[in-house]
C-alpha cells in the first residue's frame, strides 16, 4: 500500500444515497465494506464525516438561526453520522471508535490524540465527530486538523465526483479534469476542492489531497494502492 495512514473525509450528503434526506443504509454498507477492504490490508484509517444530510448550522442561519446555535446542530448532525457508520463497520467485522471534539460521554469517546493513534496502531478504525467543536469551522478544517494531528500521509475526500474538473461537470459538459494540481494552482483558478480555512491549513502542512470518486466500487482500493484515481493535490 502506497499510504500507510489515512483520513478519509466523507460528506454527509454522501450518505444519502438516491434519498432526499437522512441516511441510506445501503449506502453505509457499501462504505463499511470498502472500508474493511483497506483495513484488512493494514491501511490504518480515519474517518471524518459532514452532517449535511441532516442538518447544516449556515442554512440555518441563512433562514434566521443564530449561527453558533446552527452550529452546535450541525456538530450533533455529525455524531449521529458517526454512529450510524461505527454501527455498519461493527457490522462488517471492523472494529471503531468513535470520538467526539464535543463530550456526549455516553455515546463515544472525546478526542483525545494520544488514544486515537494508539487505536489507528491497534487497527482500529477511528471515526471522529463533532467537527473541531467549535463554530464556524468546516468538517473540512476538522479532517485536516485531525489529520494533521494524527500525522496521516493523505486526505482522501470522497465525492460524487471523480476528481478536481475546470468546471462543475454535472453542469459543464465541457470542463476538463486534473490529474495532479498544485495547491498555489486551485487558489489561483478558483476551483473549489475545500473551504479556504481547510485548504490553507493543508497546505501550510505538506498533506496531500486526492478528491476522487468514492461511490464507484474498489476506488478507495486503487487509491491508497497508488493507483491515478481522482485528482491529487499537493505541493
């Protein structure tokens, strides 16, 4: 395996599936055994994971809601992801923690970077929800920051899509896709790979990114085998 250690970001909205809202649970069991694939080959994985299937603290705000209230929804949007993937990868034979960056003692573990690791070393797959517990701060910026701290070698961001294009393929059937992309580059044409906060915390720390197609069925595989799935972004 070319990557030892990875975080692997998923949307919420990937959770989806076909459905308008909440969580569709063959597409948790599609996920769990692509997952259990890599671990069963000694790929040590993280996970974080959005909650925009359920609920996203800015669309609140935009309708009237005090953003940090809408946030705090959005951090809890997280851990019920969470859970229900913990849920399917138990069901797959995978063993998981999950931890949190807000306390819910009940339901998972704080975050605590010395256990995590000791828990990705032991083989464990470690879900991490909540978001960096704080408002106004992405998932995006927790996968990095998480990563980061884990001292993973990659950010795999799993999409609909399978790469980094010049445009929105699902509405330009002219744009054009990257295979490799340097960081200074999306910044300067604009394209859209995380928030700004995310992205620049990447890239002042040397992660790579690989924005590839995580719906389509031995991808996450071909990924960290070294394979040219997606679109890498790095130095």
């Amino acid at each position: 395996m070319k990557y030892k250690r990875i975080l692997l970001k998923l949307s919420g909205e990937a959770l989806m599936g076909n459905r308008q809202y909440g969580i569709d649970p063959e597409r948790l069991t599609e996920y769990a055994k692509d997952i259990k694939e890599i671990t069963d080959l000694g790929v040590e994985v993280a996970i974080v994971i959005g909650g925009g299937n359920i609920f996203r603290g800015v669309a609140g705000a935009m309708n009237g809601m005090d953003r940090v209230q809408g946030d705090h929804m959005g951090m809890l949007a997280t851990v019920i992801n969470g859970l229900a993937l913990q849920n399917a990868l138990e069901d797959a034979d995978v063993k998981t923690r999950l931890q949190t960056a807000i306390k819910i003692n009940e339901v998972a573990e704080p975050f605590i970077r010395r256990k995590a690791m000791s828990h990705l070393r032991k083989g464990r797959v470690v879900i991490f929800g909540g978001g960096t517990g704080n408002p106004y701060f992405t998932t995006d910026s927790a996968a990095v920051l998480r990563a980061i701290e884990i001292e993973a070698d990659v950010i795999l961001k799993g999409t609909r899509v399978d790469g980094i294009y010049t445009a929105d393929p699902e509405k330009d059937i002219n744009a054009v896709k990257f295979d490799n992309i340097s960081f200074k580059d999306v910044l300067s044409k604009g394209l859209k790979v995380m928030d700004t906060t995310a992205f620049t915390l990447s890239q002042e720390n040397n992660l790579p990114i690989i924005v590839f197609d995580m719906n389509k069925k031995g991808n996450l595989l071909k990924v960290v085998s070294g394979e040219n799935i997606g679109t890498k972004v790095n130095q």
